[in-house]
C-alpha cells in the first residue's frame, strides 16, 4: 500500500494547511480511522506522541484516550480521534 507524504487539508474550514512526512501520514490514518479512532498498538510507528502533537500545534483537533490491554507484555496504549473537521483538498503518496 502506498503511503501518504504529503496531504493538504481545511481544519475546522480554516484556509488549506500542507502536512509532509509523518505528520501527513499520521493525519491520513486518523481520517480512514473516523470515530474509531487509531490505536497506537493497531498501528505501530515510531513516534506517534510527535506526530499529534506536530499536528495539535497547527491546530488540529485530536483526543487521546488511554486503554488497557493485556497478554505478555500487559499495560495501556494511547487511541487517538481527531476532534476537528478535516477535509481533504489534496493528498500525495509514494
């Protein structure tokens, strides 16, 4: 599957913002996710925490709700939602 590098968007109907990188992909997830959210133990990457909140600074609504999982290596992971209305105007993958 291709992968999103750069995505440009309205937040909350504001003027278009262009994310690259991770944060363009990270924003990508979180629109497939809708109201499920995106569970960083569903999803692995690196550093999701940066990537939020790269996108959280340019004012992108996202929550962040603990769970608890069990198994071998039991604790809690982070799901995110996106809070904001995001609409996509463009979007680039390689």
């Amino acid at each position: 599957m291709a992968e999103v590098v750069r995505i440009v968007v309205s937040v909350d109907g504001s003027k278009p913002k262009t994310f690259r990188g991770r944060q363009a992909w990270t924003l990508n997830e979180l629109i497939r996710a809708g109201q499920k959210g995106v569970a960083t133990v569903e999803r692995p990457a690196p550093r999701w925490s940066d990537y939020v909140m790269h996108l959280r600074r340019s004012a992108v609504g996202i929550s962040t709700d603990h769970e608890k999982h069990g198994g071998a290596y039991r604790g809690h992971h982070g799901r995110y939602r996106l809070t904001s209305k995001v609409r996509v105007i463009e979007k680039e993958v390689a």
